[in-house]
C-alpha cells in the first residue's frame, strides 16, 4: 500500500494535534464525542482521497508506486542510500512537490471540517490526544462511530 495505508496524511494528523494537556475523561461530552467522531469520519474519507491522489500523482509522474515507497523510506532514514538516477530524483522531487501541496489543503480542510463541527481546533487536539491514552474514551468514540 502507499507507504502504508493513511501514513503520510496521519502523520500530518498527528502533527496537527502536537502536544495538548490532557483532561480527565468525564471531562468529554457525548455531544464532543458526537462533534469528534463525525468530523474524524470526514477526516477518513478525505485521506482516502488523497491516497487516490497521491498514486496518479505518482503515476502521472512515470513511476511506479512501489519504486516510490522504495525511494521515500530511504530519503526517510538517514543511514540508508537510495540508488537514484537523475531521472528518478526528478520523479521524487516532484512527487514530494505536489504530496507538500496535498498536505498544506488537507491541513486546511481538516481545520474547516473541525471548526464547522462545532468544536475548536484547539479541543479537537485535546480529545484526540486523550483518545491516545484512555481505553474509557476509546470505546465511547468506536461506539459513536459505529452508530
């Protein structure tokens, strides 16, 4: 799968959501979970998208995805070396071009989506942060999303 299923897009996720102080669980409200489920689905369906997005991207630019993978988790790792030619190192720099473009909309969108939820981006970073940690919240948002 492109490098893994959903991992440039939760990457950008994650980074979204930094570091927030995290509240006791009685502090989320089932309208919050309500809030934080709808948009977390908008949110999937969007990164689904753009991993469509991202392999024409690919695609279009004459290489094959798994060339790409390839590529990228070597430019992701130091200590390992890509065996690039020119012709390749072009493909990835534009590919990585238009992938920085794609994150910068998708961060936009997600800010969008979150606000017309009726939370703040601010909260929304507080309750997926906690959602890291408490099984109790955990299960009350896979209940939401299941519903």
């Amino acid at each position: 799968m492109i490098l893994s299923k959903m991992k440039i897009f939760s990457l950008l996720f994650f980074m979204m959501i930094g570091t927030s102080t995290l509240m006791a669980q009685s502090d989320v409200t089932d309208k919050e979970i309500e809030q934080f489920s709808v948009t977390f689905q908008k949110m999937r369906m969007i990164n689904q998208e753009a991993q469509k997005d991202l392999s024409e991207i690919i695609t279009r630019e004459g290489m094959e995805i798994a060339r790409f993978n390839t590529i990228h988790q070597a430019q992701m790792n130091p200590q390992a070396e890509a065996d690039l030619t020119k012709e390749e190192e072009k493909q990835y720099d534009a590919i990585i071009k238009a992938l920085n473009e794609m994150q910068l909309e998708f961060r936009k969108e997600m800010e969008s989506m979150i606000t017309e939820s009726g939370l703040s981006v601010k909260r929304y970073e507080e309750i997926a942060n906690q959602l890291q940690q408490d099984a109790q919240l955990q299960e009350r948002v896979k209940q939401e999303l299941t519903n």
